[in-house]
C-alpha cells in the first residue's frame, strides 16, 4: 500500500486527504444525524442558528461523536460538509421544533373572579344571568388582549358592579379542559373599593351576610371557589370529566 498522503496515528494508517464522499453510506447517515441532534441542541440553548463564528461550536462536538466511532474523516471535511449542509440542517430542526411546539402548546382563554368584602362580614354576590353560567356567583369576567391580569379584574368589577377596587390579591386558579380550549380563572380577593354599587347586563349585585352566600342557588363549582378563597393552603382547583360529569380536585 502506498503511504503517499497518509500517515501513522495511534498505530492506524489514516489517509490525510480522505473526503466526505469517500466514506460509506452509513457512515454518512450517521454523521448526518449528529449534525443535525447538535444543531437542535445548540437552537435549543441560544434560541438562534450557530453562524459562521459560531460553526466550530456545533462540528467539533459531531466531531468528537464520529472519533468516539472509530470513523477516520479529516476535520476540515467535516466543516465543509457542515456547511454545506447547513441550510437543509436547520430547515429540518425548524421542523422538529415546530412540530413539538404544536404538541405541547393549547388555546388558552383567561378570566377572572373577586370577592370583595366590606369588612362586615359581606361580600358582594352576582346573580348571573347566562344560558351557559347561571346562579349566585363573583363577579368577574374575561381578559382582553394586551390586559394584565390584575388590570382585568379591575375592570370587570368596575363593569359589573360600578365599583373600583384597589390591591385584589390573587388566592387561587380555577380551570378546566372544554372543546379543546384550556380556561383558567384566576381567583382574587379584596376589602378595598370605592364607588357606587350597581347591577349591570351580567345580573344583580348587592351586599350579602357571606353565610348567606353559601345558602344560595351558587354557580356550577362555587363550592370549589369558596374553598379556594377561604383557605391559607388550597390554591388550585382543576375540574376535570368524570362519568360525563365535571368533578374538581383540590391542590
């Protein structure tokens, strides 16, 4: 055998100008794919693709992977083939990501509830007036676009019952899984308001004793919200289908 461009490297005769093309089939399929596993994993990381100063990041890990299988290529026929290959490599991790992406993501629709309390012993009820949601509840209602969290509930109960209230304080999230749309409550509570009261389109609104509250026709899951806003340690209720019947669980 001819020893012109080769040379002896841990007792193995290693052909220095060796080329992508030469290897085998496999091999190639491998590479490939390591190329591309530490392509998604540098995306992963930094959130961008690696760029020209950023290539040697991402090569001489594949590199370090195709040493550790006994495959001989040069390192600057790794590069080239790297590069080469670049644009078809983050197309396909472009794909990857998308398609986990619409695995794990949902529609989302936020809302919320307060109960406000006037430091007598009363809160304020909602009669509600809905096909869908009927009976003694909060009031409260959705999130719009652009619109905090807190900035929502502020608003809603100004909507609902003419009064402004100041520092509500998040206690719980009530949710749930309907026609494939995930929707969470987050629950608020406060003594702090000022303004007049008023009943609006959503139902009537007065001041209650808050054991008469719970005497009420209430709202499907109040009992759940109540609990939520009463306790120190409850938090969470998630209300799930069980028999056709939704049923919560409390965290």
């Amino acid at each position: 055998m001819s020893r012109n461009n080769h040379e002896i490297v841990d007792g193995k005769l290693l052909q220095t100008d060796k080329k992508f093309s030469h290897l085998k089939l496999k091999q190639k399929e491998r590479i490939a794919e390591w190329m591309y596993q530490e392509t998604k994993a540098y995306y992963e990381k930094y959130y961008t693709f690696p760029g020209d100063q950023q290539i040697g990041n991402v090569v001489s890990k594949v590199y370090d992977r195709i040493v550790d299988a006994d495959i001989w290529i040069p390192y600057g026929e790794v590069v080239k083939h790297y590069k080469k290959k670049r644009a078809d490599i983050n197309k396909r991790v472009k794909r990857s990501i998308s398609q986990y992406e619409e695995k794990i993501t949902e529609t989302v629709c936020f809302m919320n509830m307060c109960m406000v309390k006037d430091g007598n012993g009363n809160v304020l009820a909602l009669d509600k007036v809905n096909d869908s949601y009927t009976g003694t509840t909060f009031p409260g209602g959705h999130v719009e676009k652009g619109e905090t969290f807190t900035d929502a509930v502020i608003r809603e109960i100004r909507e609902e019952t003419g009064l402004t209230i100041e520092n509500p304080l998040l206690c719980g999230v009530y949710h749930w899984n309907k026609s494939g749309i995930h929707h969470v409550i987050f629950l608020y509570k406060t003594n702090q308001y000022s303004g007049t009261l008023h009943s609006s389109e959503e139902g009537s609104v007065y001041w209650i004793p808050m054991e008469e509250f719970k005497e009420k026709e209430l709202a499907t899951g109040m009992e759940f919200v109540l609990q939520m806003m009463e306790s120190t340690h409850i938090n969470e209720c998630w209300m799930h289908l069980e028999d056709g019947k939704y049923s919560g669980i409390l965290y």
